[in-house]
C-alpha cells in the first residue's frame, strides 16, 4: 500500500514542479516553452531556463514544497524529471523522518490535487476538434506524432496498385532525417526551400521535413512537357529567384531540368534529390538539436509561400503565416462538419493550395486517414479516383469542376455496377468556375451510385485567404440562380429571370452557382467602384478579410500595394483585400460572376469569358476546358471586340477549308444563341496550344498577348535546341557566379592578410606593456586602421548614450564572430567583455583579452557562472562598465535570439543602467560557417540607456525578478528594431 501511495504522490509532485515551472515561462513570456512543457523538457535546451532562471526555479520550488533544496539539486539536474526526482527523495526522506507525516508533506499532498485535476481537465480530448491549441503547424505534426504514431495516415497508390501504408510516426520519422539533411546542407530556420516533387511519399516528407527545420517551403510543379522547356523554365527560375530559394528539393526525372535552372538563381546554394534527404542517416548535432523538440516558430512567422497560378498575369508568393493556414485549416474543418470516422481521398496535385492545404493539411489537422493517386493516374483513368473512394469510404474529396465533367463523360457504365459513393458526403466543388451543367450531370449521373445530391458542394477561395473563403452549408445541395441576361449585362443587377412572351431561357437568362456563405470570422463584402457596398442582388467587386487573408506577396511592395484597396493592415486588425473577382450576394449566398480583368466590355454591355467558353465548347469537335474568350481593341468600333479562341479535337479539320468553315460557323452560331452575340474574331488551333497555368486554368491575359502578337497557336522550337539554350544560359551563370566566388576569395584573403599584418605587431607591442589604457588605445586604433584598409565603412551612431564616466552593463546583438572587433574599433575599450573561456585560450586573441583584463568563464561548470555573476555585480559596484552579448551565441540565421537574464540581473542588484547596442552588417560580413570576410558597410548605434525601476535592488525578489525580465525584454526589443532583424 506504501508503494502504491508513494506513486500517487510522485505523480501530484510532477504537476505542481510543472505549475511552478509554468509560471516562470510565462512571466519571461516564453511561448514555445510554454507549449512545449512536459516532464521530459529539457530545462535549457528546451525551456530556455539558464542558470539564473534554475536559481529563481529553485526559491519558488523551495517556498511551494516547504523545503531548503541545495544548489546542487536544480544545477545537476536536465529535465524537469530530473527535478520532481530529486524534490521527492527529500520530501521521502522527510517522511521516513516522521512517520506521522510531517504537515509540510501532507500540506503539498493536498494541494497538488487540484492542479492535477485541472492540468488533466485541459487536455484535448476529441479527434474531430483537431489540435485546437496548436499555434504552428509544427505543433500539429509533433502532436500526431507524439499521440497517434502507430495509426496509418497516408494510402498511397500507383496506377492500381496500393503501396505500404504511412502512419502518422512514419511522416515525421522520415520527415526528421529530411529536415537534419537540409540542416547539413546549411538551411536554417526562415530559408527558403523549393520543392520541385511530384505527388508521391517524397514530396510528404520533404514538406514536412522543410517545416521541421523551421524553413518555409515554396512549392513549384515539375516539368511536365518537354515541348515547352523554355517557358517552364523561365517562369520557375522567376519564382526561385522572388522566393530567395537556398535549397531545391527535385526528383530523378527533373533534375537535370533543375541543375539547370540553379545557375540562373543566384540564392540557390544547392540543388538535392529527395531521396537522398530521406536516406539521410547518423547521429549528427544537427539530428540531436532536431530531436530535442519543436524548432521555435511563432503563428505569426512565415509557414508557406504559395505562388498564384498566374491565370491573370505573372506568379506572386502569398505570404501565409502558420496562424494564416491553422485558421483556414480550422475553419474549413467547421464548415464541413469533420468527423471522427471521415476518410479523404485526393488525386490533386500537392504543388497546387487545393491538393496541398485542402486535400492533405486538413486531413493531417484532424488526423484523418488520407488515399492519394498522383494527378496522372486519374487523368488517364477517372474511374480510378471514384473507385478509390468506394474502397476506402471516402467522405471527404475535393477537385475542379473539370474533374467532375471528366468522370460524368468519360466513367464506363460497366465501371458503375459495383461503384458505391454512398459514403462520399462533401464532394467540394472549386479552383475554377462552378458550371451548374456539369454539376447536374455528374449529380444525374453517379445518384445510381449512391451519390448524394446534397454532397455537392461549390465552393470559393483563392491564394490570399491560404485556400477557402466560402463554402455552403453541408446537406444542402447546390443551388443555382437563374437571372436575366440584359439586365445583369447592362446595369450589372442579378434579377431572377421569369419567362414571358416566349423568352428561351437559355438565351434570355445566365446562371450563376453559389458558392455559399463566407467561413466563419472571414467577411466578404461586395462594393462599387467607389468603394460602397453594392447592395442585395448587385453586382460589385469582392472584397474580404479575415485571420486567413495573407500580409501581402513576397518581395513585392508594389503588388502587395493593390491588394488593399483602403490600405494595409494596421496594429495587427485585419485590412480589406481585393480579390479580383467580381460577385453578388443573393438570399445570404455568394456568387462568383467573373474576373475583373477577364471582364470583355462590348458595345457598354459585359461580357463574361466563361459563358462565352462554355457555348463553344458545346460544338461537337472543340475540346471542352480548351477555349479562351478575351477582349481587343477595335479602335474602328470604338468599342471591344470579343475574340474567341479554341483548340479542335481533331486537327486534321485545320487543313480541310469545308471543315474548317463548318466548325467556325458552328461555334460563331452557338455562341450568338447564348449571349445575344456573334464573337468578332475566331482562331481555331490545334490541340496543345491554349496557355495553361500549372492546376490547369486559362491564361486568357497570355492568350491575348500572343494573339495580338500573332504569335498563337506558333509551335515551339524542337525540344532540343529549347534544352542546348537552356544549356548555354546555365554555363553562362555558372561562369558568372564561378568570378564572383572568385572575387569573394581574393578579396578575404586580402582582408586576413591585412589584419595578420596589423595585429601581429600590435600584439607585440601590447605583450610588454603592463598599462591597460595604452593597450586600449593600441587595439582600437588598430582596428579602426584594418576596416578602413579593407574598404568597410564602420558608422557609429549615438555615442553620446554611452558615459564612460559611469559603470554600466553594456548589451548587444550578437551575429558574427568579428562582432568584437567592430565593437572595439567603433566603441573604444573602456568596459570589459564577457566571453567564454576558450577565447582566453587562443593564441593572439588570448593575449588581447589577458591585457585588457576582460572576463571569461567556463559555461559548462556551474560554480563558474556563479563565480562570473559575483564577479560582473562586483566590477560594477568597483565603477566599471561591463559588455556582455546575451544572446550567448550566433547562427548564421538573421535574427535576435533569446537574451539570458544574467547582465540584467547584475544592473538590477547594483542600480546600474543598460545601455542597448544595436549591431547591424556584421553577419553579411563574416557569416557563421563563412571562412573568409565579404565587404559590407557596418552600423554601430549606442542606444538610449535603460534605467533600473528605483529600489528594485532592494525590493522584495519577486519585484526585482519582474524588474529583470523588464528590462531584458525591453533591451531586446530595441536592438531588434535599430538592427533591423526580427525576434527569433
């Protein structure tokens, strides 16, 4: 029984140390932490706790369990076991003391009850709320890991074939070796890193993997056609080089393609074969900083740049952050009512946001189990993809309206007699415009099947909002608004059409799917060209916003500009985006009319390019999906003229005049019965030649452009010489960056040697001088020589901040290891360095630091940093100034890392100020990793000293510890902004 009560006791000391803990994370505001505590945490490595913060832990540890716990008990231990371990021996001991059961033992028995009781109350409990308090997608993927490994998540096929499945614990092993392989490969958390992958297991690991390494992925699709390698190229090579990629991530097929495209983007450091990231192996530092937890990233850090199709013009990075896409996420997931038992399947490409966010992210949320067959396998065989659904009970399923055209025409009927898609109860409808025909059809088609009508559900979104906007109520069914075309057409009013006087609907009438309702905390407005709301039934411009709407594009300010339309965000509220589209509401519902830009204006009368493309594709011998209806100048008219441009299915008919004139006429006829309206001008092409975006879409703007070019329907050149252009551009910026890297050698190598030559005599210069000031004076001027030698403007601003006639403890950034030479050039040597004790080790640099009396201590030896505190409090109090870098160490990732709480604590204990120093231009100067210095001008500003609160050092503890975080947060805060590089 003794044993028995013992363990419960273990368990109610575990959640109190926690509480305790919880509390100290939350007042140094340590987010992360705070989500990432368990008995398991590492108090340094994963809590952030360092010596100071122990010893703070250990007094309220000691006040909570009624105990004097020795030093030693918090400095020896790792892990917040390691803690409740060493409270229980001494409460044990207590008791064994007394076999009454002193009142302290029974007291903290008691207590920790209730604590324990509501820490395990907090607890998620229900898969169908996914991971509610989850601020990253990394939270996500840890969480599944961490509870559901062994449960399958991924059902992958090839053709007919089903491959092993991948549970949850698979994706983030795998994905673990892929993210230590790309932090061998130099990438740190906030790079950019392309996936260049088909759909298949290597593109879940490697996204994934891309995110455990705190980078952010931007996926790209592969080359598919080898008749167009030069405009592929072109077009990626732009988004590689707007997106900064460091690293491209390929496959065996394209890397050739992607070994040539690396040269002509000057950020790309590396191009890698995905499956050398996955068969990545060892032990390395980099796989155990991985493995000791969540990489630190906040909602509001960059987790996706989703390059738009560019069915309107060129490709732009929507910026998501994690908290953009776990709102879409979440959102999505309440519109569509998840489920526990819900299964999706999926076919979508994952480079696209519809088969990335909507197909897998949202399944991956609520820990669904997820069928994917790549997009090839259901083009060729449709039937693939529903029968897919039949064998694993698919409820959730998403793809384009073509997609459900493609399987109501070209399914056998044989394929429908054992096909049951009873259990399909979303089939979301999106991506591009809804057409009610293809609906009905599809609907009409597989009800024999089981299909639900109410399962079909049309729905809206674009890149900016992550994925989804507006989705309709589920059970519903879709719902189809019939209004008159003249009135639409010319005062843009969506009236219901009621026949009269023989009026043929399909000629006197549009209709319009409605996409539904806007996801909840997401608004949608529909305004006029004046900024106004449209009003019930009119039509206007679609404005929206809400926690999913993107900050802007990447590295383009003037883009980003005209997407809001009554200015950007401000003070972290929400601003009205413009979508681009235009729409009305009727009766609650959304519907979507058109894209602005695509909008053919004739004769004062809009014109709507789907419906015109829609009746073309009617003619029998038009491909369907492959006609572009735009507008051109007809400066004769003084009005647009309506192009019509299609490809024929078979292109035998281009070179036979009857056939040629039969389709023409066809077209033109069919066209005019539904509009009111003849097309002015019509090319017929040959199948291939209609420009498509990467998912699929026209490219009405490019089309338009050739055909004013007279350039459509023009082949491209043979394959071959497109790849020996390729070729010859790649050696050409090979070349190119082969001198710069060239340059980048000469030019470092010159900068040692200057420094060699000037520090050698210095250094025996001060090696007999016993007087510091003049040891002072030499280093300075000597390294205020040496920047100037090598070319580096070293500005130094604020000076006047820093009085030397005071002690202070003196804090800056820390981003490169010639931080303290620029620091001692630009700042003089009247305060004293922290640094570690290896430095006072190194020949040269050591005699330097020996000289001018600066401290150093050993990090790994406990009763070393209590030495140095006692001895930065004593300095300060003897009138000196003290320069310690809180951060403690560097990477080469841009950035203000955590500060420890030492030097404040110093400045509160002795009433001395802080005075900041922001540091800016030293990392592109000597990167960590760099060997050789790269010229770059350098920034020093002294800033506004920050005063202790009066008495602070007097008050109780609790206030002079408040006093501390204070202070350090304040510190940090202000080199973040002067220094221009974000909180990490």
């Amino acid at each position: 029984m003794a044993s028995t009560r013992q363990q419960i006791d273990l368990q109610l000391l575990r959640e109190r140390v926690l509480r305790v803990a919880r509390e100290i994370l939350q007042e140094l505001g340590n987010e992360h932490a705070l989500r990432s505590l368990c008995c398991e945490s590492h108090l340094e490595r994963d809590l952030g706790l360092g010596s100071l913060e122990r010893v703070e832990l250990l007094v309220r540890l000691g006040a909570a369990f009624h105990l004097t716990l020795a030093d030693a008990a918090i400095a020896q231990a790792n892990t917040i076991e390691d803690i409740v371990g060493a409270i229980g021996k001494s409460l044990r001991a207590e008791l064994a003391s007394d076999p009454a059961a002193p009142p302290a033992a029974r007291d903290v028995t008691g207590q920790l009850a209730d604590a324990a009781q509501l820490t395990r109350g907090a607890e998620p409990s229900s898969l169908s709320e996914g991971v509610p308090w989850a601020e990253t997608l990394l939270d996500v993927i840890y969480h599944r890991a961490r509870t559901d490994a062994e449960r399958p998540h991924l059902f992958l096929y090839e053709g007919d074939t089903p491959l092993d499945p991948v549970s949850f614990g698979d994706l983030y092993s795998n994905s673990l070796r892929v993210a230590q392989g790309l932090r061998e490969r130099g990438i740190v958390a906030g790079d950019t890193v392309s996936l260049m992958l088909p759909t298949g297991l290597e593109f879940f690991f490697c996204f994934t993997g891309v995110l455990l390494a705190g980078a952010v992925p931007v996926p790209i699709y592969p080359p598919f056609r080898v008749d167009r390698i030069e405009e592929y190229a072109a077009r990626q090579s732009a988004i590689l080089h707007n997106a900064g990629a460091k690293l491209l991530i390929t496959f065996d097929r394209a890397e050739k393609v992607a070994r040539l495209l690396a040269p002509q983007v000057r950020s790309l450091s590396a191009v890698v074969n995905a499956s050398d990231l996955v068969a990545t192996r060892g032990e390395t530092p980099a796989a155990k900083t991985l493995l000791s937890g969540p990489v630190t990233r906040k909602g509001s850090d960059l987790a996706l740049l989703q390059y738009t199709s560019g069915s309107t013009g060129d490709p732009k990075g929507v910026m998501l952050t994690h908290a953009n896409l776990l709102a879409n996420i979440r959102a999505i997931g309440q519109a569509v009512g998840v489920r526990n038992d819900d299964v999706g399947t999926t076919w979508l490409p994952l480079y696209h946001d519809m088969g990335l966010i909507g197909a897998w992210l949202v399944p991956l949320y609520f820990g669904l189990p997820l069928a994917v067959m790549s997009p090839m396998d259901f083009l060729s065989r449709p039937e693939r993809w529903l029968r897919m659904i039949h064998r694993h009970r698919g409820s959730l399923a998403a793809a384009p309206n073509f997609a459900y055209e493609l399987c109501a025409r070209k399914v056998a009927d044989e394929e429908l007699e054992s096909l049951d898609l009873s259990c399909w109860r979303a089939a979301l409808n999106g991506a591009e415009p809804v057409q009610h025909e293809t609906v009905e059809r599809f609907i009409t088609r597989f009800a024999r099947c089981g299909f639900r009508r109410e399962a079909m559900l049309p729905v809206y979104g674009l890149a900016e909002t992550a994925l989804a906007l507006a989705i309709p109520p589920i059970d519903r069914g879709p719902r189809v608004d019939t209004i008159a075309r003249e009135e639409f057409r010319q005062h843009g009013r969506a009236l219901p059409f009621s026949a009269r006087n023989g009026d043929h609907a399909d000629a006197s009438a549009i209709r319009f799917v409605s996409v539904g309702r806007p996801l909840a905390a997401h608004d949608v407005r529909i305004v006029t060209a004046d900024g106004l709301d449209a009003g019930e039934r009119c039509e206007g411009d679609l404005w929206f916003r809400g926690p999913s709407a993107t900050s802007g594009y990447y590295n383009n300010p003037s883009a980003t500009e005209k997407l809001f339309p009554a200015g950007p965000p401000q003070g972290g509220s929400c601003a009205w985006i413009n979508s681009g589209d235009r729409a009305y509401f009727a009766e609650g519902d959304l519907f979507i009319t058109g894209r602005v830009k695509d909008i053919i204006i004739k004769a004062g009368h809009n014109i709507y390019p789907h419906e015109v493309e829609l009746a073309a594709s009617r003619v029998d011998g038009i491909r369907k999906g492959c006609v572009v209806a735009f507008g051109a100048d007809g400066s004769n008219s003084g009005t647009e003229r309506l192009i019509l441009a299609a490809e024929v299915r078979d292109p035998s008919a281009l070179r036979d005049a009857t056939r040629r004139a039969d389709l023409t006429g066809a077209v033109s006829a069919e066209v005019a019965s539904a509009i009111g309206v003849p097309p002015d001008a019509m090319v017929l092409l040959p199948p291939g030649s209609i420009p498509k975006t990467s998912s699929g879409k026209l490219r009405r703007a490019e089309t338009r452009r050739l055909y004013l070019e007279n350039r459509i329907g023009t082949l491209p050149a043979a394959s071959w010489i497109q790849i020996s252009r390729l070729a010859a551009a790649s050696m050409l910026h090979r070349a190119g960056r082969a001198f710069q890297a060239l340059a980048h050698v000469v030019y470092g190598s010159y900068a040692v040697v200057v420094l060699a030559i000037l520090i050698l005599p210095a250094w025996v210069l001060v090696k007999f001088v016993g007087n510091r000031e003049t040891v002072a004076s030499v280093t300075s001027k000597t390294l205020r020589l040496c920047f100037a030698l090598i070319g580096v403007r070293l500005r130094v601003e604020g000076l006047q901040n820093l009085d030397k006639r005071r002690p202070s403890v003196i804090v800056a950034n820390h981003s490169s290891y010639a931080d303290v030479l620029a620091l001692m050039a630009g700042l003089g040597v009247h305060y004293r360095f922290v640094a570690k004790i290896e430095v006072m080790r190194m020949p040269v640099v050591g005699t330097f630091m020996r000289k001018l009396d600066h401290l150093a201590f050993d990090r790994s030896d406990p009763r070393s940093r209590r030495g140095i505190a006692a001895e930065i409090e004593a300095r300060l109090r003897a009138g000196e100034s003290i320069f310690v870098f809180p951060e403690g160490t560097f990477t080469a990732q841009a950035g203000v890392r955590p500060f420890q709480l030492g030097a404040f604590k110093a400045a509160v204990q002795t009433g001395c100020d802080v005075v900041p120093v922001a540091v800016s231009g030293m990392r592109k100067f000597l990167r960590d990793g760099m060997w050789l210095p790269r010229r770059a001008p350098v920034t020093i500003q002294v800033l506004p000293a920050l005063q202790p609160a009066p008495d602070s050092s007097a008050g109780s503890a609790k206030s002079g510890w408040q006093e501390m975080v204070r202070l350090r947060d304040t510190a940090r805060d202000e080199i973040s902004r002067a220094s221009g590089e974000p909180l990490l």
